[in-house]
DNA sequence: GTAGGGTTAG
C-alpha cells in the first residue's frame, strides 16, 4: 500500500502500530525480566508487523520491533531485510540503508537479485548512485534481469542524470534486454526541459515501436512529458485520445496547464474532471495550489485553500508547503507565515519554501532569522534552500551591516550540517572587499550539496551589490579567476552554464483583471494601447531611478565611498 | 522486486 492511498483522518493505522509496538515490547520486558519467552509469533507475523510500519514510516517503531524480534531469537529473513530497507528509504537514511545493506550481505540474501534491485533503486533514493552502481555491478551478469537495469535506469533519472540514464538503456539494449513499460516511463520522466524534447520524442517512438504506446501508465507519463518540454499541443493530442482516463492522466493535463500559467484551461480541466466522475485527489489539488501561485491568483489559491480544507488535505505536509509558496508568490507573506507556524511537521522543503517566501517578500532579516533556526534542527538544508538564503542576502546589504556568511561543518557520518550567518565586524582594510569574496566563495565550495549555475549566480550578484565589483557578466567573472589560476569553482561556470544548458528566458510578469490573466514582458509592445502607456511609464521609471540612486549611495559603507 | 500525475529556486 503507498501512503497517499491511506484515508486522511483515519486513526486506524496508528492505533493498530502502537499496539504492535507494545505487544513487542512486553514479550521484550518478559524476557528481561527472566522469563523464558517463547515469541507468540513466526517469522511471518514479525515481518507482516514491520513492514506495516515501514510503509507508513514509521521508522522507529520499525527498529524497535526489529531489536525485539532478535533478542526473542526469530531468524530475520529476505523479507525482514526488505522492510528494514523501506524504513531507510521512506527516512532518506544512507547510513541506515548502509547497515541494512551490511545486515543483509551477513545473513546471504544478498544472493537474491531482487533484494539487489531494491538495494539499488534504493541507494538511487537516498542520492547515493555511486553504491547503486556498484550493487548493479556485484551483481553476476547471467543474472541480472530486466528489474535490475530498470532500477539503474530509474536511478540516473532520480540524480538528474538523464544522459548516464540513456547510457544504461544502450547497455541494456546492447546486452540483450528488450526494454518493458517500466524502462520507457522511468526514461520519460527524465525529460523535463525543453532540450530534452528530442530524446523525449525518440524514446516515445520506441515505445510506439514495442507497442507500448496503448499502455495508459506510458501515456500519462507522456502527456507529462511533452507538456514540461514546452509542447503542451502534443500533449494535449494525446490526453483527448484517451479512452479510459484516470485520475493521472486527468492531473498530468492539469498540472501541464497549470505550470505553464494557462490557469483558466487547468482549471476547466479540474471541473471537467469532476463531471466525467473522477475524483480530484491530493496531487490534483497540489498541482492547481501551485499553479495559482505561478500565475499570482490569490482569489483561486484561497479557493483551493478551503477545497483542501474540506478534503482533509490540510494535514498533508505537502499541501501545506504548497500554500505557503502560493501565498507568498501572490504577496500575502501573512497568510503564509501564520500556515507555517501552526505546521506540526516541518520538513526542508516547508523550511525553504518560507525562507524564499520572505526574501521574496522583502522579509529578508526574517528570512536569515528562519535559516539559523533551520541549522539548530535535525534537517538537513538542500541546494534550494541555500540559494534561497543567498537570495535573501543578496537583498539584505548584510555585508554593511555587519553580517557575514559563514562555516559549514559536517559530522563524521556527513549526514547533518551545521552552518550559519554569524555577525562579524568590519575592517577598513583595502583587502577587505578580497576577503569578503574568498569568504563567500569558500562558503558556496564548502556547502554539502552541489553548487549549481543559480546558485553561483546568486553569489555572484551578490558580490556586485555589496562588493561594488564592476559589473561584469558570469562568463567574463569566470575567465578573469581562471586567469588568476584561483577559485576553480568560478572559472568553472562556463561549463557548468553549457552543461546544464543555462538559458535565460525573459522574466514575466502578470496580473488578474475581470477573472482573466494578463501577461507582459520587459519592452513588451504587443498590447493596443502601448503607445499610451510607455509615456507613463517612462515618467515614472525617472522618477523611481533618482529614488533608487539615493538610496545605493546609502548601501555603500562611508570609508568605501568615493 | 523496478515505474506513472505532485510541493521548495531560476
């Protein structure tokens, strides 16, 4: 059973594990309290017991009933050792999976290629592709089976690396293996910019070839395929040859709308949905959540708000998060903190989303205040969320005001991190715009994720605001350090910006007028009545600039100006 | 035993 398929609000579930977990516990006390203990129970019923837990994460509950089960003296088996590896999957828990991996390897079921293919998929999801290879690699050729290379494919997918993913798919192809509905929509979901099309459209070709096309789960994935390509047209050719639509194939075609702003066409889709008789279930309404902060509509987000609300959605962590990023994205910073304050269960993602929020709201001493609480947490901050405080930091003029970015350590285990923003006092050094730098670059080299073109970026505008550095473009920053032969990272840009196919697409903004979405671009001349309009807006941009200029002189500490 | 629609940035 996955866990979206649980009913919310049902009690069962905890209720049932509490008294599995007792239960285990009291033969456990029997036995330490000098009883001979028999288990009650076989091998089977421990498992049935600790899978349970597993899918619903219930991680703890899961150790503790694995411990009992030894100390009772129940051999633990293949099963056992699946469920131990969901635990560690559904907590992201490398070292735990590392243990179980272990585990497993000493009691010989590591024998079983199916128990491999679970440990590389799971070693793919906790982001660890290095040890998914080497399983994939342990394990004899003759044999692999289709699951295995499935599970190495769908793992590339997961790490972003769609080119080793096709890799994978030649090697399977070349040694034999015909590839089956999983290979085609593992490989599908990793397209997903608009480069990728042409990959997209071959791969869906092949799928045409081995007649997979008819399958309803290959449709899906690619309706969401074409549509985060940027041809939501083929995607939409393919949604109304459905025959049978499901719940899925109705929210891929929403969410393509949805994310690329058509809200008024997601949202005829929505209640279209409902008249054909399926129901909108969790992701619909994420998807539609999201897609309102997308295009600012404030008035529908709240909608969906009380739709959630009435769903019973409003305990899903995820829905929440995706409020809180609506909410923010339509300026109403209000609504969003009151949603994340009575959030019970923060996750990073509830973390990031309200530090963005804030620098997006002009919040930005809040938005550092968030991140240093984040740090004294267990959570383990991601890419996203350090761009999200670069962000705030490139607003805050937090160099002036004494603040500066500083020092990440990780434990031994690098599982946790600990960095922070800790006051430093200012210099009058001609060196001090160097050091500042050298200290913001350490700072993005030494971060535990993987530094990113946007995350370069963000430091690299925020050196030109508070350095005052000459205004220089990314590329020519990179050539000027590789020159100098230091900071390699910088001088990796450029490469970095080709591979990642780095394009900058022209910033949109919107608004709502009569329930209909106006767009418009910088320079944007299409609309009737430009000619009106940019006398105006030339008035005021004057008026504004002298404003701003004002205030940048402000930015610039006294022994730094002129 | 693998996979499909979804939340965080730009």
């Amino acid at each position: 059973m996955k866990q979206n398929d649980i009913e919310p609000n049902n009690l069962t579930f905890p209720f049932i594990a509490k008294a599995c977990a007792k239960l285990s516990d009291l033969i456990y006390s029997q036995m330490i309290h000098g009883h001979v203990v028999k288990s009650p129970f076989d091998v089977a019923s421990w498992n049935a017991m600790l899978v349970g837990f597993a899918q619903m994460g219930f991680l703890e509950k899961v150790l503790r009933l694995f411990y009992n089960m030894r100390l009772v003296g129940i051999q633990a088996d293949f099963v056992t050792v699946m469920g131990l590896t969901q635990a560690a999957i559904h907590a992201k828990h490398l070292s735990l999976l590392k243990s179980v991996h272990s585990f497993g390897i000493h009691i010989g079921v590591d024998a079983d290629v199916s128990v491999c293919n679970t440990w590389i998929s799971s070693y793919a999801k906790c982001d660890d592709l290095k040890m998914a290879e080497l399983v994939f690699c342990g394990i004899e050729e003759g044999l692999r089976t289709v699951v295995s290379w499935n599970s190495m494919v769908a793992g590339c997918t997961y790490g972003d690396k769609f080119d080793d993913s096709l890799n994978f798919y030649r090697h399977m192809m070349y040694d034999g293996f015909r590839l089956d509905v999983t290979t085609v929509v593992s490989l599908l979901s990793s397209f997903v910019c608009p480069e990728a099309l042409v990959q997209g459209r071959l791969v869906h070709s092949h799928g045409i070839h081995y007649g997979f096309d008819l399958d309803v789960s290959v449709i899906n994935t690619l309706i969401s395929m074409y549509s985060k390509c940027g041809d939501i047209d083929s995607a939409r050719v393919l949604f109304d040859g459905i025959c049978d639509r499901t719940r899925v194939s109705w929210t891929a075609m929403i969410s393509g709308y949805a994310q690329k702003g058509d809200l008024d066409e997601a949202l005829r889709l929505f209640f279209a949905m409902e008249a054909a008789g399926e129901l909108p279930d969790l992701v619909t309404v994420l998807s539609m959540i999201s897609g309102c902060g997308q295009s600012g509509a404030l008035e529908l987000g709240k909608w969906f708000d009380n739709y959630a609300c009435s769903g019973g959605l409003k305990d899903n962590v995820m829905v929440c998060n995706a409020l809180i990023d609506m909410y923010s994205k339509c300026g109403s910073i209000g609504d969003a903190r009151e949603l994340f304050y009575a959030l019970p269960e923060k996750i990073v993602v509830s973390w990031t989303t309200m530090i963005a929020g804030c620098a997006l709201n002009g919040e930005f001493v809040e938005a550092l205040d968030l991140f240093h609480q984040l740090m004294e947490l267990d959570l383990r901050p991601n890419r996203v969320t350090f761009l999200a405080v670069l962000q705030a930091c490139t607003h805050t003029g937090f160099l002036e005001k004494g603040w500066a970015i500083s020092i990440i350590q990780y434990d031994d285990k690098g599982i946790s991190c600990k960095s922070g923003i800790r006051p430093l006092l200012l210099h009058g050094r001609p060196s001090w715009k160097k050091r500042k730098l050298k200290e913001a670059l350490d700072f993005v080299q030494s971060m535990p994720i993987k530094s990113d073109a946007g995350i370069w970026g963000a430091l690299l505008c925020a050196c030109k605001i508070h350095l005052n550095i000459e205004i220089a473009p990314y590329v020519e920053m990179a050539n000027k350090y590789a020159l100098g032969g230091r900071w390699d990272g910088v001088a990796n840009i450029r490469t970095m910006m080709k591979r990642n196919q780095v394009k900058k697409f022209p910033g949109q903004s919107l608004f709502h007028i009569n329930g209909k979405t106006c767009t418009f671009t910088a320079e944007d001349r299409y609309h009737a009545e430009s000619e009106l309009t940019y006398p105006v807006l030339d008035c005021l941009a004057l008026h504004s600039r002298e404003e701003a200029y004002s205030s940048h002189l402000k930015w610039i500490p006294e022994h730094e100006a002129g």
